[in-house]
C-alpha cells in the first residue's frame, strides 16, 4: 500500500505546476473579462444559449454561479441557464491538461459539450416561448429603469463560486491576494481531490483487480450513464475530478463520462435551491438536466459511438 500511496503522491504533484499556471491564466481573464461575460449573457436575447454555452468553457463553475443568479431574477432565460450548466466543465480541463499524454481530447470534448449546449439551450427556449418572451419584457424594463425599484439586481456580482470566483474583482481592482494567492490555494485543493482519487482508484485496482472494479462501475454498460449523471449533480468540483479520473484511467466510457460532466454545474445548483422561491420550478430545472445529460451520454455512447 506504500507504493500505491507513494507513487499517487508523486503523480499528483507533478500537476502542481500546470494547475498553478492555469488558475492564475484563469483568474486573470475573470479580473479581465467576468462582468463583461456575465453582462453578455444577460443582454443577448435571442443568443442567450450561445453566449451562455461560450461561457461555460471557462473551466470552472463561477458562471454556472452567475448565470443562476441571473435566472433567479429573470434576467436570463432557461435555455441559456442551461446552456452555462450543460457546457461547464468544472475542473475537468485543468485535470486533462495535466495528463500531457491525453491533450488531443480537449478539443472533441469541449465541442461535444458546446454542441449539447447549443442544441438543448434553445430547444428548450422553444419549448418555454412564452416565458421567454417574459424574461426579453423584464430586462428590456431593466435596462430602461423601469423596473421594480425595490428588485435589486446587483447581488448577482456577489455571488461566489466553489473556489471562490467573484465577479467583483474586476470592479475592485487588481489585488495580488486574488491574482496569486487564490489560484495558489485553489490548485492545492485540485491536487489533494486528484491524489485522493487517485490512490483510491490505484488501490481498487490493486484490492479488487480490472473485471471487478469494472463490474461495480457497470462494464461500461448501458446504466453506467445513468450513475455518472447522478453522480455529477453532486455540487462539488471535487465530482468532476473523479468523473475526470476515471475516465482517464479507462473505468468510464466517454459517454459517462460526457454525461457525468454536464449534470456538473458546480454550486449553480445549490444557488439555484437557495434562491429559486419557486422550489418546484427548480427541482423541474435538475431533473431536466439529469435527463438531459443522460440522453445526451447515451447518443454519444451508443450513436456517435466515442
């Protein structure tokens, strides 16, 4: 068990480095450009779901943060709320970029994940015209001052992200805590969810054996899916580390994994229960994006067989 400790301790602090250089890449472009995005997606109409699907590439859950917020107060639509969640990828690139041996799939993946957005965001902006048409009224007010004066809108900037990503930074200034510090702390906690993952995994293999982990991960089957998407509803970037690594390590399909990935909305979520007064309403918006990702896992799987 030494080794299998010792050589997942030494695998995961070779991503140290590379995590670093990404957050830091990452937090200035949110310093940058945040409630620039943040500002597009609430006045793009019609597009709301191809802004909200570019947005979400961003690898980290901040916008699906926003974009709630901003639903929360019908400033966006369902369709580009969707969309951010569907195509956010939380850690999961950040993660293939420090396994320098599977680079050529960041691309297909992103634009797997962009596509399934694009389709489903206006899909169901179709499917829910009307309200559609209510939320274009109510920003249109916004915008104009005409609305309710006692409905504050600013909080949506205030809204922090898993690792603690905020829109405000670019108001406030460049503050080296937030440019250095918070990448720094951030990619620790990545490295401790990516060794602890993978010294479980080493050591299930090395316990249990291949037929009998994959046996408890479906052999890859049909339901398999199914439990990444549930899986991936759990509001923790840590999820989509292990949904990540496992598919890395070849016990999930690109399907699962596919579908793991965009039931993961990070803290959007648990943002959109808190503040969501219709909670109904919110429990219909999950269970479309558990289906949605399953639906979406198993054309890839079976259809598109990747």
């Amino acid at each position: 068990m030494y080794d299998i400790f010792l050589d997942a301790l030494i695998d995961s602090a070779k991503t140290i480095p590379l995590l670093l250089v990404v957050y830091i890449g990452i937090e200035l472009m949110e310093y940058a450009y945040a409630q620039k995005i943040v500002e597009s997606i609430r006045k793009a109409g019609s597009a709301g779901p191809v802004i909200g699907a570019i947005a979400g590439i961003l690898p980290q859950c901040g916008f699906s943060v926003f974009a709630t917020a901003l639903y929360n107060q019908r400033l966006v639509t369902i369709g580009t709320l969707m969309a951010v969640y569907l195509s956010t990828s939380d850690e999961a690139i950040p993660v293939i970029l420090s396994h320098s041996d599977r680079l050529p799939i960041i691309v297909p993946f992103i634009v797997t994940k962009v596509v399934i957005a694009l389709i489903f965001g206006y899909m169901l902006d179709v499917v829910y015209r009307k309200s559609r048409k209510r939320t274009f009224a109510h920003v249109e007010a916004y915008d104009h001052g005409h609305d309710d004066p006692n409905h504050s809108h600013r909080d949506v900037l205030r809204e922090n992200a898993c690792c603690g990503h905020h829109v405000e930074v670019s108001e406030r200034g460049f503050h080296l805590n937030a440019i250095i510090f918070h990448p720094l702390n951030h990619a620790v906690k990545i490295f401790i969810f990516i060794f602890v993952t993978t010294f479980a995994i080493n050591l299930a293999f090395f316990r249990l054996g291949d037929a009998a982990l994959m046996k408890i991960f479906l052999n890859n089957g049909f339901f398999q899916p199914f439990v990444a998407a549930l899986f991936g509803l759990i509001p923790n970037c840590a999820v989509s580390v292990g949904i990540t690594e496992l598919y890395l390590r070849g016990v999930l399909t690109y399907g699962s994994t596919i579908a793991g990935l965009c039931a993961s909305g990070g803290l959007g979520i648990l943002i959109l229960f808190k503040e969501e007064k219709a909670k109904l309403e919110a429990v219909k918006i999950v269970g479309m994006l558990f289906g949605i990702s399953v639906v979406a896992g198993l054309f890839v799987q079976y259809v598109l067989r990747f």
